[in-house]
C-alpha cells in the first residue's frame, strides 16, 4: 500500500481553494487542496486556524474540518458568513485558485474510537462544524455507539447538511436526529424553541437515553 503523507504545521502554510459548494443561503463548504497523496494529521473534531490580515492586523480564527478525517487529497471547511465575521467574510470573499494560509491541526474536543457507547451532541447554526467529523467518522467506520444529535437553528433554510441527517436517520439505526427551530414555518413537524433551551428541561427524554455515554 502506498505510504499517505500526514501534514500538521505549527507556522501558517497556504492551501489552495479548489472548489466552493453551497449549503444554506449563507453557508458555503470550501474545499481545499493537498498531495494527491496527503492527508491531515487530526483527529475527527480537532480544528485548524485560518489566518488572515484585517485592517494591518493579524487574525486567526479557529475551524474544524467537516470532511471526514483521514480523506486524502483534500479537506473542507463549512463557514457560514457573518457581517461582523472578521474571518468568515474574508473566507467568503475567496475564489477558486485563491490561497488561504492555515496553521494545524491542533486538538481540542476530538473524538477516540471507543471512548463512549452513547454519545449527545447539541449544536445551533455553525456550531454543528466540529460535530460533523466526528458523526461521519463513527458512522462511516461503523463503530459501536449510539448517536443523538439535538440541532437548533432560527429558520428551516438555515438547517446545514439536512440532506445528510436525514439519510443518516433512514440508514443508521444508531443515529438519532432531532431539528428544532426558533421560526418554525406552519406545517413544521419538529420541535420549536430557543437555541439555548436545547438540552435542559425540554430535551431530557433524548438525554436520559444517553446519560451514562459523553455529551458534546
């Protein structure tokens, strides 16, 4: 088997951004290039820094990759743009062939396969991004845990990957996924609510499921 380069920097290096997908009317997925024969050195949940320059200033901010760790060739990173988003309006600035300087991966909340058999996540909007990696490592791997994800958002447009959760519910016994919004349209079927009230006493049935696992 041919030997796969593992790449970790301590000091900014500048990747290429080969493609831009949609996701939601303000999410995009930029995907960036490596060796054809490169991965990341990271573990699913670990995060890079994107580093840009801001009115003569330096700035970094921190990014979890959503492609499954391990791909080769390739990573993503799932950015939604906010106005006052020093890095995410610069990020959703760039065009294809453009480079953009990044440091990592560096640790932080990752997963290990056998840590927990029952494992909560809850996320609202983007928060969803150092989740992601880590749903996809354990379904794609098909490891032995249990998955329930409480995902809040404001409105239904705003859901990312909702394509995706869905498939996973049809195709994974283990995982569970459960869409709650602030500004349900009429007809909406899925719970309602504030993103801060997700987790406590509105959601303790899922929760009890999982008590004895890790929560995220």
């Amino acid at each position: 088997m041919d030997s796969v380069a593992r790449i970790k920097t301590t000091i900014p290096s500048p990747y290429p951004l080969t493609a831009i997908y949609i996701d939601t009317h303000d999410t995009r997925t930029f995907r960036f290039g490596l060796p054809a024969d490169a991965t990341l050195d990271m573990l699913p949940g670990d995060h890079l820094y994107v580093h840009a320059t801001s009115n003569g200033k330096s700035v970094k901010r921190p990014y979890t990759p959503s492609s499954l760790p391990g791909t080769v060739g390739f990573f993503d990173l799932t950015v939604k743009r906010y106005e006052t988003g020093t890095i995410s309006k610069y990020l959703d600035d760039q065009r294809i062939g453009d480079t953009v300087l990044m440091s990592g991966p560096r640790p932080g909340g990752h997963w290990v396969d056998g840590m927990a058999k029952k494992v909560g996540f809850v996320a609202g909007g983007t928060g969803i991004t150092p989740m992601i990696s880590i749903i996809r490592w354990i379904l794609t791997k098909r490891l032995d845990a249990e998955l329930f994800l409480v995902f809040a958002n404001k409105t239904e447009a705003d859901i990312i990957f909702r394509d995706e959760w869905e498939q996973d519910v049809r195709t994974h016994p283990s995982f569970h996924c459960t869409h709650v919004l602030e500004q349900p349209p009429a007809g909406w079927a899925g719970e309602t609510g504030f993103s801060f009230s997700v987790g406590h006493h509105r959601w303790r049935t899922p929760w009890k499921r999982c008590s004895e696992g890790l929560a995220i």
